[in-house]
C-alpha cells in the first residue's frame, strides 16, 4: 500500500523546510460580531450593499466564517471576502429560511491561501434579496482564522 503526504507534512518533515506558521502550531481564533438588522443606519442590507464586518490582524489566515440569523433571511445570499476579492472567504450563497441555523461559509482557496501580511478587512456583501429589517432581528457572524501564537 502506498503512502502519501499533507503537503505541510511532507515541507516541513520529509523536506525539512519551513511550513507557514498560520498552519503549524497556528492557533484557531475567533472574531465575534453582530448585525443588528433593523439598524439600517449603521447596516447596510440591501441587495447590493457591501458592509465592513471586522479587521484581521496581520498574520491571519481564515479558515471558515459561521452565521447564525435569528430570523429567516428568506432567499438573501452573502459572500465574505476583502477589497478586490469579494468572495475570497466564501462565495455567495442563501443562508436560508430556518432561523437560528449553524451554516458554515468555507473557500478551499482560502484555506490554502498563505497568511494576510497586513491587517485586513473583512467585507460581506449581500445580494439576491434584501436582507430583512424585522425589530430586533440580528445576525451572528463568527470570522474563524489561525495565526500563531
């Protein structure tokens, strides 16, 4: 039977070279925000709309953004990404209509891609729909990403 190798596993081990540090003992941090929905001064939900969610830090590298919406955002879509690459942390897509659902937005570009090398920010931009402004509706955006230590 044949054996392979990650590629981290095979540059720093079998090569003996260096593998990134957003990959190896890189540890899992997490940016919290929250969208108030009905805020449409600070919000911008419309079809269209671009909003500043969050600045990663230099050396981040993101692995997965989580949303939870406490309201159905009916056939809305989101994409994460930054300035000149909209969909770099995940292409657009509907969230859906069941309210307080886990859904998980993942780029396998991103996480190959090597670490930011200054502090960047991160944009959602909704299109399809607008979002919804129901009082008191917000949602949950948790921006996943390694650095090291």
């Amino acid at each position: 039977m044949a054996q392979g190798y990650s590629r981290e596993y095979k540059a720093s081990v079998v090569d003996g070279g260096k593998v990134e540090g957003s990959k190896v003992n890189a540890e899992l941090r997490t940016i919290s925000v929250t969208l108030p929905l009905d805020d449409t001064t600070n919000f911008k939900g419309a079809s269209g709309d671009t909003d500043l969610i969050a600045r990663l830090p230099p050396g981040a590298a993101v692995r997965r953004i989580d949303v939870v919406a406490s309201v159905s955002l009916t056939t809305s879509q989101l994409a994460f990404g930054y300035s000149g690459a909209a969909t770099a942390y995940g292409a657009a897509k509907a969230y859906g209509t069941t309210a307080n659902a886990l859904i998980s937005w993942v780029s396998s570009t991103a996480r190959a891609a090597a670490a930011n090398a200054a502090a960047t920010d991160v944009l959602m931009t909704v299109s399809s729909a607008d979002l919804p402004t129901t009082a008191g509706a917000t949602v949950t955006i948790d921006i996943i990403y390694s650095a090291r230590g």
